[in-house]
C-alpha cells in the first residue's frame, strides 16, 4: 500500500481542481470549462512523473529516482485517476457548451483516452506476463500519444494573448522531458531496480 499512494495523489488533486472550478466559475458552463482546464492541468507533473521515471534514474541514479521508477506504475495510474476526473469535467464542459464540437476535434483527445484505459487495464504483473513484448509495445505508444496530446494542447495555447503564459511554460516543460528521455537512451541500460 505504501507504494501506491500516488493514486489517492491522483485523484485527490483531480478532484480538488474539480471543486476548484466550480468555487471560481461565474456560471455553470465556466464552472465545469474551469474544471475540466484545471484538472488537465493537475494531471501534468504526474504525467511528467511517469513519462521520465525510467530515464531520470538513468541519467541521475540516487534513491529518489530509483524509488521514481520503481513506483512509476503507480504514478501511471495516478495520472490515470486524475485524468478520470478530467473526462467527467469535459463531458459536461462539452455538453453545456454553446459552441458544439465536430466529431473530428474529439479524436486526438479520444485515442489518448483509449491508451490511458488500456495502459491503466494492463498495468499489472499478470497482464504483462500475458502481453509479452506487446505490452511494452502498447505502453511506448501510449505514453508518446499522451505526450503528444499535451504538447499540442499547449502549443495551441502559445497564440492566444491569454493563455500565452501558460502554454509556453507548459510547452518547454513537455520539450524538456523529450529531451531528457532521448539523452537517457543513450546512457547505459537502467539499473536494476528493487
Ligand atoms: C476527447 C477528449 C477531450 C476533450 C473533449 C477535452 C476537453 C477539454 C476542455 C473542455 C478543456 C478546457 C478548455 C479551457 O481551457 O477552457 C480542456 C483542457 C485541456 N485538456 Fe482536455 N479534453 C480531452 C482530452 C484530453 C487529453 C487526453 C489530454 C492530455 C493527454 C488533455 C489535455 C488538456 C490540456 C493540457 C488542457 C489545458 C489545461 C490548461 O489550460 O492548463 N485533454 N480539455
């Protein structure tokens, strides 16, 4: 249990961006847009903390990156919970809308929703015994697609006066994390871990 808790992590701070957005919204719409913005939000550093945990204890190995990427399954999930919260904020944000979205805009959003369910479904002893080589297959590809779908999220944000800030700083964050994976890979093999 001492391992898991960056699921209650997870969806403690999801939920509390959830109320978060509806203390701060003016009307019911701007309440759950609020909370759907604010929960995406929420989810990042823990995204971060799963997408980097194998290269951070390459590249720095010290106790608590080893302890990082032993638990970064736990942080997957984290996300994962954290990112449930964000699917009930922007279905109602989607509902209430006055702007209606086209079936094509939900797409890139809804194929990383999938891998996050597959990725959460699998995350398991049993599952990657089963799997085999295509559970590492399945879980590369997710983490890249989620990866993408932040990094264009934010980079969308950069044009707009308003949440320029934002989507720059969120923007390098994500860039800096590529970066960091792809000078891990040319660093020797991880250590093992506990
Ligand atoms: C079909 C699926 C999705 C829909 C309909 C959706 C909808 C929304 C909505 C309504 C917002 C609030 C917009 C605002 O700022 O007013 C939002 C924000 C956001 N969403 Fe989602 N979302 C989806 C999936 C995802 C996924 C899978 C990710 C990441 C992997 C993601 C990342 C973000 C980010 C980064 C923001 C902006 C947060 C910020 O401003 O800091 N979304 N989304």
């Amino acid at each position: 249990m001492a391992r898991k808790w960056p699921v209650i992590l997870g969806l403690l701070v999801g939920l509390g961006m959830l109320l978060t957005g509806f203390a701060s919204g003016a009307s019911v719409v701007e309440q759950w847009q609020l909370a759907a913005r604010w929960t995406a939000r929420a989810g990042f550093p823990l995204f971060l903390a799963t997408y980097l945990a194998s290269s951070l204890v390459r590249i720095s190995p010290a106790p608590w990156s080893r302890a990082l990427a032993r638990d970064r399954r736990w942080w997957g999930l984290g996300f994962a919970a954290s990112h449930t919260v964000h699917f009930i904020a922007l279905v109602m944000a989607t509902r209430l809308s006055p702007e209606p979205r086209t079936i094509v805009s939900l797409i890139p959003g809804g194929v990383a929703y999938a891998f996050i369910l597959l990725m959460a479904l699998t995350s398991s002893n049993t599952a990657m015994r089963a799997l085999g080589r295509n559970w590492k297959r399945l879980h590369a590809a997710g983490i890249h697609v989620i990866w993408l779908i932040y990094t264009l999220a934010y980079a969308k944000r950069i044009p707009e006066p308003a949440s320029r800030t934002i989507g720059l700083i969120m923007t390098a964050l994500a860039l800096t994390a590529l970066a960091i994976r792809l000078a891990a890979r040319r660093k020797q093999p991880r250590p093992a871990l506990a």
